[in-house]
C-alpha cells in the first residue's frame, strides 16, 4: 500500500485530538469565530502587466512557468518559481529565483536555476516554504527550509515529496529522497502543533485535499480521512493547489479547481476556512478570483500560487496563469493581487508590503 494512505498507531494517536475521523465530525455549520472570514471577498490586481514572464529562447524557463512561493526577508522580496524548456511532453522543471523591492516589479536571479534534480528526468514542482501563520517564512537553525513535490513528467504519474534546505535561498541542500507518495502542491504551516500540511492527493481522480502532521517536517503522518473534496457547482475534477495561512486562530485556505462551465479551459480560485485545519467550511460565494478575459496573460487560468498577510493586515496573493487555447505554455506568467481583508473597504485600498 502507497505510504501516503499509511497512518501508523502512534500516528493515529497523534491525529485523535484534532479529530478521530474527520469523515464523522465535520461539522454542519461553521462555527461562530469563522463567520468574519466566510464573506466575499474583493481581490484586487493592482499590476499592469505580468510581474514575471516567460525567460527568453534559450533560458531554462522559455516555455513554461508556474508555482510562484514568496518570502519577506532583510526588506526583499524573493520569489522561487518553476520554470521549464521543452514541449508540453517534454519538460523538466526546475527552480528560479527573482527578487523585488516591492513584491509588485520582479527581476530573475541571472544565475537561474538554483535548483534542479541530478538526474535531469524528475521535475522540481510546487516548491512549499516553511511559515508561520501569516505567510512569513520561518528559518531553523538559520536556514530555509522547504518541501517540492517531484515527478518525472511524461514518464510516470507518480508525484512524491522532497524537501531541502538553503542559507541564502541560491545553494540548496540535494533533494531529500522521497518522503511521501501522490504528494502534489504542498503548502506548510510550523503551529503550535507542530510541522502541519495540506496537499492534493493525486492518487486518483478527483483530486483531493489531505493534511498530515509532523513532530520533525520530515516524517509525516497523514490524517486518514480527506479534509477537502470536490462539493460545489463550480468546481470540476480536481480540487488543486492549497495555499493555507492561520490567522487569529482561524485556518484560511485559497484553492484553485477547474471552472465546471468550461471544462478544464478555464480555472479560478475558490476559499475555505477551518477552526482546526482539518474540519473545513467553504465559501458559498465561491469562487473569490476568476481568469480575466480582458488580460490575455491571465484570460483563462489563475492558480499555483501562494499568500501572505501583510502587516496592515491585507494579504497579497502571487500566482500563476495561462492564456487563451491552444495551451502550448503549460502556464505563461506569474502576476499578483490583494484583499484588503474581511471588513476593509476593498474598493479603496492601496497597495502596501512590509
């Protein structure tokens, strides 16, 4: 059996008092302290034009970019992205960094990649920060730590977990052998549980969400029952690309799934909320950002991103994006936008960052 449908005992132990079967005790109704953040909510782009493209014919990433993981460090931005050369059926992806003063305007790192496997067959996919629960990264003893999924595309469907670590986020660790098997988009939260994470189980279609617990961030233990399916009438065939913060005791989760009306040529980005990450109620409003048609690098997909509150108390989201049919970029820019949160006139805001 794949390890990733494993709990042992002792994990299952672990697990019980979040809940001994998430299947059995999800609640009906939200909880009170959750209804602030189950509203609608008013993203906005805020940036003429992507703030990353595709790199030019030659570069590591001139066909495909996706998967944008930001932090805030010593009044920088830095973002590590996927990119890849090749056809849709041949393409390995690997890690670049670019890094900006604003989080609005980005420049690539001139040494990309910084990251890729050895064997030049398995993709660097999704890679997952270390954070606390705001978004901002957390370092252990001094270094980034993070968590990619991998896969060798094209050849096997089989996704597994890595994880890596870095001093100054250009030399990285060797990948970590496999830590978890159908592990796709991780998104990674340090609480006062310990290590916790969210996936998209992959195994099979639908996709679905998992979480898993960790007392080191390298051995995990997986809650034996999904915490996120397909439920809602727009969303179609896989539920894909968490990205969770924990905010005043509320767990809050952006997801990306196919927009059910047009069948896998469009996505948009749907939300749910969680009083112990594990039990979660989705917005019925959803979805809370969609593809822009009028913007030709984001008319049809949005999604592979992640988010961060900032300390106004607003929260930026990067994310990645697709234009019109045919898909020949499997991605083609990475943008961003903001909320200005549940109560804050939306329509007014100003950017702002740390």
């Amino acid at each position: 059996m794949s390890r990733i449908l494993e709990t042992n005992f002792v994990g299952l132990l672990t697990l019980l008092p979040l809940c001994a079967l998430a299947a059995t005790c999800r609640a009906a109704d939200p909880p009170a302290e959750l209804a602030r953040w189950l509203q609608p909510q008013a993203w906005q782009r805020d940036v003429d034009g992507p703030i990353l493209a595709l790199g030019e014919r030659g570069q590591f990433d001139d066909m495909h970019i996706f998967a944008p993981t930001v932090a805030w460090e010593h009044n920088e931005f830095r973002m590590w992205y996927c990119g890849s050369r090749g056809s849709r059926n041949n393409r390995v992806f690997r890690l670049g960094l670019a890094t900006s003063d604003d989080g609005l305007r980005f420049e690539k790192y001139q040494h990309n990649p910084v990251l890729e496997f050895a064997d030049g067959m398995h993709s660097v996919l999704t890679p997952a920060l270390l954070r606390d629960g705001t978004g901002q990264v957390i370092r252990e003893v001094g270094k980034l730590r993070m968590w990619t999924s991998a896969a060798a595309l094209g050849k096997s469907g089989l996704h597994t977990l890595h994880e890596t670590t870095s001093e100054d986020g250009i030399l990285w660790a060797e990948l970590s052998p496999p830590l978890l098997e159908h592990v796709y988009c991780p998104t990674v939260l340090k609480t006062a549980r310990g290590y916790e994470m969210w996936f998209s189980d992959v195994s099979s279609r639908p996709w679905l969400f998992r979480h898993a617990a960790s007392n080191d961030g390298t051995h995990w233990r997986v809650t034996p029952e999904p915490v996120l399916r397909l439920s809602q009438p727009w969303e179609a065939e896989v539920l894909v690309y968490p990205t969770v913060l924990l905010v005043d005791g509320a767990y809050l989760m952006w997801y990306g799934s196919y927009n059910h009306s047009t069948r896998r040529q469009t996505t948009a980005i749907g939300f749910a909320a969680s009083s112990d990450g594990v039990h979660w109620h989705k917005l019925p409003q959803n979805p809370v950002f969609m593809a822009d048609p009028n913007r030709p690098w984001e008319s049809n997909y949005v999604g592979s991103g992640c988010v961060l509150r900032l300390p106004d108390g607003s929260f930026r989201y990067w994310y990645a994006s697709r234009k019109a049919p045919p898909f020949v970029n499997l991605y083609f820019a990475i943008n961003t936008a903001r909320w200005a949160g549940p109560g804050a006139n939306s329509t007014t805001a100003e950017p702002s960052q740390p």
